[in-house]
C-alpha cells in the first residue's frame, strides 16, 4: 500500500480553470482528467490524504459516483469549500475524515517522517523542530502562496525550522503524490 497527498482537485468548479490556468478546455475536461491522472497512478489498495476543496458543488450523486470512481481509500481533511460533506452516504464514502491529521510515513529509503496535515499552512506546526513536515492546500498558485514560501524561508534562516509542502493538484501536475516524489522535488540543500 502506498501513500499519497493532494488538495484542492475542485471537481466541478468552472472558474477554477481560469483562477488556476488549468491546463483544461471546460470543467467537464478536468474532472475526467482528474480522475484519469489519479487512478493512473493510485491502486485500488492505496491511501489518499486529500486535505480539502474536493468537490465544488454538493450534488450527491455526483460525489458519490466520483468517490467510487476514484481508486484507493481516501481519507478527508476538511477544507473551506467543502458543504459536500454535510451529507452523511458521502462521509461514509471516506476512510476517515478530520479538520487535522498527523501521521507517520515510512520513505522508499526506510526513514520514517512525522507528517501534519492541514488544509491550511502551518509555519509553527507539532515536530517542526524534529524532522517533522507540513503538507497543505488552499493557497494555489497565488500571492498567498508565495507569502507562504517567504515565512518558510524567513523561519528557516532564522533556525526555526518549517519544511512545508504545498499538495494542491495544480502544484503536482493534477494527480495526488507520495511524499518521497515531494521530497525528491525539493532537495535540501
């Protein structure tokens, strides 16, 4: 079984093609595209963390045809457009579902990793100063998201130590990732 991380895959939502420049003609491109991408690469015996903004619109049917849809488990971290959950037979599609979450991963290379997950950045999160790593969503690709990356950066010349990670779709070619595909793209130096 592996692990894997995305955020933000904002099924159905129209504007987020244009919000992201998604690299889709219409939405019902991308959501097909989605799925694709991420049952390309996840088994049906795989967990997913999606930490938040999964479905736009809370058509149930359309929830639940996609969840079954999607290979893996796939366990939810809540994120602020997500009303889709207020219906319990799509809470039930999940393997867990919390605002928070932390978990230990075992790396390819043996080492295993405190990761805290969190639909929202974190720069002063449980373990950061113990190897500990921060996955997140929300900020896409906007100015937001580089104010993200200067507090990491501002933090860790300071020796205050944030090794944060954004897995929004749109940051990982639109298909969920393990954490050793995250690390290797971010070499430390």
């Amino acid at each position: 079984m592996k692990i894997f991380f995305t955020a933000d895959l904002h099924f159905g939502h129209d504007n987020v093609i244009g919000f992201d420049d998604r690299p889709f003609s219409d939405v019902k491109e991308m959501n097909n595209e989605l799925i694709r991408r991420w049952n390309n690469k996840v088994s049906v015996s795989d967990m997913v963390y999606i930490l938040g903004d999964m479905f736009w619109k809370g058509d149930s049917k359309y929830v639940q045809n996609t969840l079954k849809e999607l290979n893996g488990q796939k366990y939810f971290i809540k994120g602020n457009h997500d009303r889709w959950l207020h219906n319990s037979v799509n809470k039930k599609l999940l393997a867990g579902l919390e605002d928070y979450k932390e978990i230990i991963v075992k790396l390819e290379n043996g080492q295993e990793r405190r990761v805290v997950m969190s639909h929202y950045f974190i720069p002063f999160y449980n373990g950061h100063f113990y190897n500990g790593i921060m996955l997140h969503g929300h900020s896409h690709i906007t100015h937001e998201h580089y104010v993200e990356e200067n507090i990491k950066k501002l933090l860790n010349e300071n020796e205050s130590y944030c090794e944060s990670y954004n897995v929004g779709c749109m940051h990982w070619n639109y298909e969920p990732v393990t954490l050793d595909e995250i690390l290797s793209h971010f070499p430390k130096e």
